[in-house]
C-alpha cells in the first residue's frame, strides 16, 4: 500500500494518486485498448468523450464478464463493452470518501474528476489496507446473501471488524462512516429479501432509519430507530396499505435484532403502526410536533429529524425530508423550545474545570459528551433549512448561514470526534471483558493526556452551547 495512503483515510485523493490516468476515447478498439493496459501493466482504462469527461470504464472483470468469449470482441468499439456512468469523485474529496464509494457500490475502482474533466483513478490496491479488504470482503458477501440466515450472521462479523479497526487506530470519521455502511448494507438486503418475497402490487414504500443510523454515527452499542413511508394510489385506503405492509416490517425488525441490532426499547420501528405511515399522514405527525412544540415533540425530535431513506422508492423519504426543510424554519417558537431543552444537557464539568461525574464515577460520554454536539447540529440545520443529517455535514452546512468563524466549526468538530471515539474504545474495552457495551466512562482511568483532551472537548461543548443559546435567546 503506497505510503501516501497509510498516512490517512482521511488524506485528500490527490495524495493518493499513484499514476496519471490512462484514458480512451468511445470508438478504441478493445484489442488496442488491451495493449495498452497490458503495457501500462494497469487494471482499467477510462472511456472520456471530446471534453475529457469520464463516460465508461473498461476494468479486468469486464473484460472476463463481456469480452473473452465474444466473437469479434477485439474489433468492437470499446463502448460496446465499458461500464457506463463509472463512479466518480471530486478529486477535492477524501480517500476514505472512496472507499466508502467503492464498499457501496461494489466497485474496485473509483474515476476522480475536477469539475467534470477527468483528474485520476483510484483503485482498492490503492486504498485498501488489511481492515479495508475486510471492509470490501463483508460488502461483497451481505450484497451476495441469498436468504435471511446467510445476512442475519453478518452482523457479529461487523462488529469484529469494527473492534479491530478500533484496535488499528483508525480514525474515528472513517471508522464510523465503515460502520455505518456495512449496517446500511445489512439492513437493506434484509429489506429487499422480505419484501421482495411479498405480493405488493405494486405499492410504493420506502423504509427509513432515524437516531443514530439515520445520521450515519452508529457505534458498537446501537438499537433500531426505523420506519415506513408509503403512497397509497387515489381511492387507495391507508389503512389496508399499513395492514398490508406491518406484517413485512415487522419480521425485518425481527431479523434485524437476530443480527445484533436491539430491537427498540421505545418501540420506535416500522413494524409498530404508529410509524408505518402514509407520506401525507407523516407529514401531519411532523408538522403536529412542530406546531405544538409539546414535551412529545421535543422528546421525538431528538430522533424523528434524523429521518434518512435508506430502502425502497428513495424519493418518498427524501420528498418528507425536503418538505420538513421547507416547514421546521417557518416556526422559531418550536427551535427556540428545542435549543432550551437541549442546554439542559450541560456539559459534565464543575466550577473548577474538574469532571463531575455520576455515582459510580463515571461520565455517560454519549448522553454528556456527544449528545450536546448533536443536538446543536441538528437545531442549526433545521433553523437554516438545511436538507442533512450526519452530525458534521450539518455543523459545516451551517457555518456560513451562522457565520461561525473557521477556528470554532474545526474545534467543535475535532471535540466531537474525540468523544465519539472514547465511545468506541470505552464499548470495545466492555466487549473484551465480556460484558454488554456501554458508554460509561471513568475519567479516573484515563492517561494524563486523554484525561486533558477530554477536559477541553468538554470545554468546547460549553461554547458550542453558549453559541446556540445566543442564537435561539434560550
């Protein structure tokens, strides 16, 4: 693995690239298209147009897939045998960005791009260290999964690879995001094996995951937060719809908590009927809670706004997500009640600058640590109208819309994470003892150094709040 790679998933993929990118044009002849790679002793060629804009790519599975037994193969045009549409990336964007690219789309190589011009290539060989080929192993098998038992085993297999990820000092932004990932992947080949099995006539749905999984920031300590969105045709009764789907739902949720996904304490999942809902009927739930801005709402929102279309018509959840952007700004009162509800959650820090702990201690690193970041993140968005879910991407979204200085947005960020990962390293030491992860930290137990890096994350959750209560008079 090239030196430039190891430094850091989080690298720009400019540091990356090993080689400027070969390229062809659509009418290439296979057979000369060959000799060049064979010379080049490379695994792709790009297929651009007249404006260098990336149009197929023609890889080695390509050609043992289309071209070996073709007659004639070799005279064709290449176009007649490339990938069309490769997946791309600005060339701006990161290396972990590409390895995500590549577990999702269940591709080898990923086209760089500047704009829409062609920038360079990269390939897993070029990204991928012992964890990642795990990482693209667990992508290819959940995708290959054939019935409900060969997914459900997968999820321990995500959570090892997890630990030794931990272990390897993975940077907590792509460690996440691979969790993330793989457990989208699980969910949605559980989704598609059962409701592919259904008779649905053509019914359109699409399934959603919310908390944690919806802002792609699940852990190793994680339940389920999901639901359903579906569209009844005109005359279509809502009711039969749901009693249609909540049979379906209910045994993906059944399959979820087999692979290690708890089922809701709250009960907060597609199969119970009060979220298995009409787009219509979830857009009157969401606008209720916004309008009332009652202790329901504020207690549902720290979930239910994290909403994020992972299975099915993709479109029915975005159309609820883009409508929830254009409605949540229009009533301050309701951000206002959100922003003091979140600043009850201060940050476990005495007047002295020590830790204030519980009983046993310890400070719950989520509920004290991280929950304040996201919190605020999820308040700035909403109040901006800004259609992003993830924690980060809505701090960044929100900075120029609040202004916030660069230094501030960096510090609250790199707090944020260092939380995030004492969450991971507290939930891998629970499981390397044998018991249930939780997110109980003992400050006492940490080195001088991490002791004091967590004292000043701790501080920057202070200025963080400082900032939402100014902004919202809370």
């Amino acid at each position: 693995m090239p030196a430039s790679a190891t430094e850091s998933l989080a690298a720009p993929l400019a540091r990356v690239l090993r080689r400027a990118p070969v390229a062809c044009g659509p009418a290439e002849r296979v057979g000369a298209a060959l000799a060049r790679m064979r010379e080049l002793s490379i695994g792709s060629m790009i297929v651009v147009n007249e404006a260098n804009v990336p149009v197929g790519i023609l890889t080695l599975r390509d050609i043992v897939d289309r071209v070996v037994l073709e007659p004639g193969a070799l005279d064709a045009p290449i176009e007649q045998f490339m990938t069309r549409d490769p997946v791309t990336l600005p060339v701006q964007d990161t290396a972990y960005s590409a390895a995500l690219a590549m577990v999702r789309h269940g591709v080898r190589h990923v086209v760089l791009v500047d704009g829409e011009r062609l920038a360079g290539l990269v390939s897993e060989r070029d990204l991928f260290g012992l964890q990642s080929t795990g990482v693209r192993y667990l992508s290819a098998e959940i995708k290959g999964a054939k019935d409900l038992s060969a997914v459900t085993r997968f999820g321990a297999d995500i959570r090892d690879l997890a630990c030794r990820m931990v272990a390897q000092g993975v940077a907590v932004g792509p460690l996440t995001a691979f969790i993330a990932s793989l457990n989208d992947l699980l969910t949605e080949r559980i989704v598609e094996l059962e409701f592919r099995a259904a008779d649905l006539h053509g019914m359109r749905w699409c399934w959603v995951v919310m908390g944690s999984e919806g802002r792609s920031e699940q852990t190793l300590l994680t339940d389920q937060d999901n639901g359903l969105i579906f569209a009844t045709a005109p005359g279509q009764d809502a009711e039969a719809a749901r009693a249609t789907l909540l049979p379906i739902a209910q045994r993906v949720n059944q399959a979820l908590d087999r692979a290690g996904y708890r089922l809701c304490p709250g009960d907060i999942m597609a199969g119970n009927p009060k979220w298995c809902l009409g787009l219509d009927e979830w857009r009157a739930r969401f606008a209720h809670w916004i309008d009332s801005g009652s202790p329901e709402a504020l207690l549902h929102g720290a979930i239910f706004f994290d909403l994020r279309p992972l299975a099915g018509e993709l479109m029915l959840g975005r159309e609820l997500r883009g409508w929830l952007a254009e409605h949540a700004p229009r009533n301050p009162r309701f951000l206002h009640q959100m922003a003091e509800n979140a600043l009850l959650n201060r940050a476990p820090l005495n007047w002295y600058g020590g830790f204030r702990t519980g009983a046993d201690g310890r400070i719950d690193i989520k509920l004290n640590g991280a929950t304040p970041y996201v919190d605020a993140a999820r308040i700035f968005s909403l109040a901006l109208g800004i259609d992003e879910c993830n924690t980060e991407r809505r701090l960044r979204a929100s900075a120029p819309g609040l202004k916030l200085p660069a230094t501030d947005l960096d510090a609250w960020i790199a707090a944020f994470q260092h939380i995030q990962g004492l969450r991971l390293r507290r939930q891998v030491e629970c499981l390397a003892e044998g018991r249930a992860p939780d997110n109980r930290v003992d400050p006492r137990a940490l080195n001088d150094f991490d002791a004091a890096v967590l004292r000043s994350a701790l501080r920057r959750t202070r200025s963080l709040q400082r900032r939402l209560a100014l902004d919202f008079r809370a």
